[in-house]
C-alpha cells in the first residue's frame, strides 16, 4: 500500500507518536473526526517504529473475550493466574494495546481495559477514537486510564493549501498531464471541505467531467458537475 500523503504538521504529529511509543511508559491518544484518516495514519506511524523493544497488538475481540485472555493468547501466557503469566511472558517489555475506534468502547469494556492495566504495569494503550470520547473519558472512575495518556494527537481536515498539495500529487500520479483549476480547488475545497475521502471522489468524478469535454484541465463546472 502507498504512504499516506503527509504534510508538515503531520509530520510532526508522527514524530510525536512515534517518540512516544519508543520511548514507551505513557498511554496515546488520537482523536479526529471521521475522514481524516486517523487509522490509515497511525498504521503507517507504527510501521516506521522499530518493534525489538516493544510488543504491540490489537483486541479484535474487544467486549466479547475479556481483554486479559486475548493478552495471554498473544504473548502464549498460560495458567491459573494469568496475568503473572503475562508479566513472565513480556519479560519487562513494554506492552501497547491498540484500541481503535475507542469511541464505540462501552462502560464495562472502559472497566476491564482499566483492570487490565492494573494487572500489567507495563502495559499502555494506544487509543484511536473520534474527538467525542473525551467526554467518555470524564467519569471519575476513568480517572486511571485518562492520568496515563502522555501523548495526544488530535489529527485536523486538509486546509485549502494542503488540499492543493493532495490534489496536485494525486493528479501527478495518474501521469496524463491532467491538472486542477483555482476555481476547481475552490469549488472542491467548498464541497469536501479538506476531508481526504470526499476529495478522492470529487477529484476522480471531476477528471471524468473534464475529460468528456475534451480538456485536461479539471475547471469549477467540472466540479460542480462531479457534486451534483
């Protein structure tokens, strides 16, 4: 799969995340509203982190199988008390769970990914959530996960500068020569707004317009043709 287009201030965002996870000893969260690719982002951050000192997993199962069973198959943990098979197993590792979406977590998954913590002291979670599970996470009683988060990553649409870069690079890639009006980007930027996934629809139905009246240059009424 392609590296997601990255600009400067996710750039920065990655090497947050990842200085986070390297240097380990803290929980991360990711916020973003749907569309701004927050899951495609953190699978392409973690994949630049090198994993010799670290285990990393997801809970596929989350809210079916209690969280410490899904650890201890992981690691290959066994025993009548699990969670100092676990502590054997990481030998001191640091463990990051991914929980992603976070925001569908219900109360009593919250309360065992809390105890999961308490039994596994080197364990943090890497939390992938829109922006509304802040306000999961205002109970008192969410308190032990909430103080862990050291790291916080709250990921923004494309603004109209960044989504001339997108469009530019996706146009590029395609090697026709096909290019973008200014009054194609206003109307584009109007309607998708900087989220990437309306943008790739805007700009391919676009392209489609354009061509059919012969031109290679994607103009407002190409655009707005695409939107309606």
């Amino acid at each position: 799969m392609a590296p997601p287009f990255l600009t400067p201030t996710l750039e920065g965002h990655g090497r947050r995340l990842r200085e986070a996870v390297e240097r380990g000893g803290c929980s991360i969260l990711v916020t973003g509203e749907p569309g701004v690719g927050k899951s495609v982002l953190v699978d392409h951050w973690l994949s630049q982190v090198a994993p010799a000192a670290w285990c990393a997993l997801d809970l596929p199962e989350l809210g079916q199988r209690p969280p410490l069973v899904q650890v201890a198959d992981h690691l290959g943990a066994t025993g009548e008390d699990l969670a100092a098979a676990c502590r054997a197993a990481l030998g001191g590792r640091p463990l990051m769970v991914r929980v992603d979406p976070a925001d569908r977590v219900v109360e009593p998954v919250w309360r065992q990914l809390i105890e999961l913590r308490e039994a596994l002291p080197s364990l943090h979670y890497l939390f992938v959530a829109r922006l509304s599970v802040k306000g999961q996470m205002e109970p008192r009683w969410m308190r032990p996960l909430v103080a862990d988060i050291g790291c916080r990553v709250h990921l923004l649409a494309f603004d109209p500068g960044e989504t001339r870069a997108y469009c530019e690079q996706r146009l590029a890639e395609r090697g026709d020569g096909v290019r973008l009006t200014e009054e194609g980007l206003a109307a584009l930027y109007g309607r998708a707004l900087g989220y990437v996934p309306l943008i790739d629809q805007i700009l391919e139905e676009s392209v489609v317009e354009a061509g059919r009246r012969g031109s290679r240059e994607v103009d407002g009424s190409d655009v707005r043709i695409a939107i309606d």
